[in-house]
C-alpha cells in the first residue's frame, strides 16, 4: 500500500462484479458505467468499499464541494479516470452556473432547524439532488465515449426527477442518444415542463400511458432482446451515481462537526435505495455515521423491510411526494449483496424468491429479521398530513419552505428522541417544483427564482411522443433515430 496526497492509493484499485455473478467477472469503473445492469440481471458493485484512513479523513473534511467530490471519485474511477479528468468532470458537474447558490465552495449547504438539521442537495439545474449525480454521470460517460470513439443509446425511466436531471446533464453531447420514458399520471406540471424544454436533438421524451411501473416494465421489455441489449442506464442502478453521492455525505458532516469522530445520523427520504445506499458506503469509506433513518411516504415497502425482516413489493400509490413512489427499491439489492456475505449464489436465490412471489424474508437467508437495524438503518413512515405539518412547522421554525419528499424525512426526524447526536435531513428537492402540496399546507407558494418563472409556458405541445405501455412501439422508436 502506498500513501501519497493523502489518497491510499490501494483505495483506487476498484473492480466491480455483478451481485448475482457465480463467477465473480470483474469488469473496470469505466465499463460499469456504460453498461446498466449486469447480464444476468444483476447489479455492478465494487467488490470492496475503499476504506480511508483517519488522516485523509480529516483531510477531506476541509475540503471544498468540489475538490472532495473530486478525492471521493478517485476512489472509484481512479484507475481508468486520470486525476486531471477527474478534476473536469466535477469542475464543470458543479460550476457556478449550473449551481447558481454556491457560497465559499459550499454547494450543499447544511441549515439548523430547531434541533434538526437540513442538508441542501437541490440547488443544481433541476432542483432536486438527482442533479448531484447526474451532471458527473453525463461527463464520465462522455469522456469514456470519446476515448473509445463509441456512442451510447441510454434508456430511461422517470417518476419525476430523474428525467430532467438527466436531460439537463446529457443535453447535447454528442455521442449520447438519450430516450427518456416518463407516466402520463403522477408527474407534476412543473416536472413536465422541465423535461419537455430540453427535447430535440440528442433528446427524446415518450410519455407512456400508465404509471411509473409501467415505464420500468418498459425498459426491462426493451432490454431483454438482444436487439437493445447495449443500451445504457441513467437511474441509480448505475454506479457513477451512487459513487457521486457519497461526497455529500462527507460535506455535511463537515458542516455540523468541528471534531471528527462525533457520531451523526442521517435521515434520507428514499425510494430506489440509492441516496441512502450512497451514506450506506460513506460510512463504510470510515465517516462516522452511527444511524442512517430511511423515511418513506405511504409506500412503505423499504420501512417494513427494515422494521420486520420481509421484503414485500405491492402496486405503488401516487402520493404527493411522487418521486418516491416505488413498488420494489432496485438498490436494495446492492446491500443485500452484503448481507448475504458478498456471496452472488444467494443474492440470485433472494431476488429469485422476491421475483417469483413478490415477498422474501431474511429469517428464510439464515440472517435475523432484524439485521438492517442491527447495523444501523432505522425507518419511519410519512402520510400526506404529516408532509403538509411538517412543511408549516418548518416554515413556523423560520427554516424556509421545504418541499414534500424534504418534508418525509423531517416528519421522521421530528420523531426521534433528541439524543445530543446530530440529525441531518436530506433536502431532495425544491419546493417550486410542488406548489400545489405547497399551496396546500401553508395557503400560499412563494415567488419563483427568476430561473424557474414562466417555465410550464415554454412547453412546445409535440415535446412528448405519446405511446401505449407496448414494448414494441418503443423499440421502433429507438430503431428510427
Ligand atoms: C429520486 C428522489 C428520491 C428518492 O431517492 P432514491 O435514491 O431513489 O432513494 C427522493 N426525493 C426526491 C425529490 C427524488 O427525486
């Protein structure tokens, strides 16, 4: 092992194998990235989490945003990525235009509520923290692209969020085709009218008619044929994002901490697992988070799993925090991955079980129903009445006007005992993308950002190609671009 800049360099050695691969294929951060899911319907994983010793720890909490995201993704990319590569994509993931508030190289800035705290990750283009790790993924992808003279078909599926995050990053490089499937139900008028803005050119918005289930089966259809089976991915299944994440995990606990060692605890309004997996590795990297509190909204499938051992799909409801809408947290299986002792064979064998019967208990894996919160998640459950609360007690606290997956998780954190160890929220989205829930808890929407005024009147009416839920359709579509 060799330490130089503080970096372990043995930290940079990362290989990723898919969970459910029996003979452990090691394929490149690079490779990972341009490939989606695995081919056997797995996900890619670093074998190992780099663990970082105390010294450089301590270094990277004084680091600014965008030179820690940069010593964050060298444990990951270091080996295909040179350091001056690196350097650029987070340069221009994070420049000053793209995140117009950023203050003294703070881009997610940690605010105190009453005792709580709320960590800012949606200041980015789109407002919502899926910009965090998107505007990396769109300069990774590029930059490998060209080094290979290759170009990319990604598909897409989006409940809100990530399609314009993505279209915001992908926009207009050159060797990416992007098809972005979103429901014709669910999406907020705002969230449509970001995406449909950005359609043209290397950009192809396809409204499906039917819900955010129906768009996955969509993507999942398409790839099974061996026609579309390079396609890739932009949702969390795809490690550049997760691995961007983990930075601002480090950047709160620079915010809230002056010693390093104190515990924090983060409180992570999920979905897809992805966010929270992000903590899951940070701490795992050697940050000393002692809980990671999962809220969910009424779709609780994450929290039952985590207070009673079964994991349990059912039909997902549309909720006024959509983006957190899910049947099944494709993530998920990245730490079951873990507990399972890294052993592909019974990852397979748990997701077989959970496919064929939609439920599956750890007691049947040979681990206690209560594993997740013996290493340290914890969950709580948020209902529309408590979103609204949470979004007037917030503004009562003079915290400012959160928006309601934000308001999942501080109805969760207003639960827990005030212990002297500090919470940290996670802000995932803007409020200006949910007035209507806003105008509904406090009787008013504030004045937008000059950025985001008069947005749904730019929509062009053709900025959607409208299609039934039919496979078929969509590969013809994919086909004559
Ligand atoms: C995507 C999203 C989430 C859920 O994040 P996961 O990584 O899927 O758990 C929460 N809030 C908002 C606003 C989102 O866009």
């Amino acid at each position: 092992m060799q330490t130089g800049k503080g970096l372990t360099y043995s930290a940079r050695m990362v290989e990723l194998v898919s969970t459910r691969d029996p003979r452990e294929d090691a394929i490149t951060y690079e490779q990972a990235i341009l490939a989606g899911l695995a081919p056997d319907g797995g996900l890619y994983v670093p074998k190992r989490y780099p663990v970082l010793d105390e010294m450089t720890l301590q270094e990277l909490l004084a680091l600014d945003f965008v030179e820690l995201a940069v010593r964050i993704k060298t444990c990951f990319a270091g080996d295909g990525f040179s350091p001056q590569d690196i350097k650029g994509f987070m340069e221009r993931a994070y420049s000053s235009d793209k995140f117009p508030h950023t203050n003294k190289g703070v881009v997610t800035p940690v605010r105190q509520v009453s005792t709580l705290f709320i960590q800012n990750l949606s200041l980015g283009p789109t407002a919502a923290f899926k910009d965090m790790a998107l505007q990396p993924l769109g300069q990774e992808m590029n930059c490998s692209l060209e080094r290979a003279d290759q170009s990319l078909r990604i598909l897409g599926a989006t409940s809100g969020d990530t399609g314009s995050a993505a279209e915001a990053a992908l926009k207009g490089l050159p060797r990416i085709q992007l098809f972005m499937l979103s429901p014709r139900e669910g999406m907020s008028e705002f969230q449509r009218a970001q995406m449909g803005r950005l359609s043209g050119g290397n950009i192809t918005n396809i409204s499906v008619a039917g819900r955010f289930d129906d768009c996955q089966d969509l993507v999942k259809s398409v790839k099974a044929d061996p026609e579309f089976a390079d396609l890739g991915a932009v949702n969390s299944i795809n490690f550049s994002r997760i691995s961007s994440q983990v930075a601002y995990y480090f950047a709160a606990y620079n915010q809230v901490n002056s010693n390093f060692g104190e515990p924090v605890d983060f409180v992570v309004p999920s979905g897809n697992f992805g966010n929270v997996l992000a903590g899951y590795i940070a701490r795992a990297m050697g940050l000393p988070i002692r809980r990671l509190i999962i809220a969910t909204n009424e779709n609780s499938v994450l929290h039952d799993v985590i207070q009673t051992g079964e994991y349990r799909t059912r039909q997902a409801e549309i909720t006024s925090s959509p983006s957190m809408d899910i049947s099944k947290a494709s993530n998920f299986e990245r730490l079951i991955y873990d507990l399972l002792g890294k052993d592909p064979v019974r990852v397979a064998a748990y997701m077989d079980r959970f496919a064929a019967t939609g439920a599956v208990r750890f007691s049947e894996f040979g681990l206690s129903d209560s594993v997740l919160r013996d290493i340290g998640f914890d969950s709580g459950v948020s209902t529309h009445e408590d979103r609204l609360d949470s979004i007037r007690w917030v503004h009562d606290q003079g915290g400012g006007i959160i928006d309601p997956h934000t308001a999942d998780a501080v109805t969760v954190a207003r639960r827990l005992s005030d212990d002297g160890v500090p919470k940290i929220c996670l802000e995932t989205a803007l409020a200006v993308k949910f007035e209507p829930v806003i105008q509904e808890a406090l009787g008013f929407v504030p004045e937008r950002e000059e950025r985001f005024r008069g947005l749904e009147d730019t929509m062009e009416p053709d900025a959607f190609l409208e299609i039934p839920a039919d496979p078929e359709i969509l590969k013809d579509i994919i086909r004559s671009q």
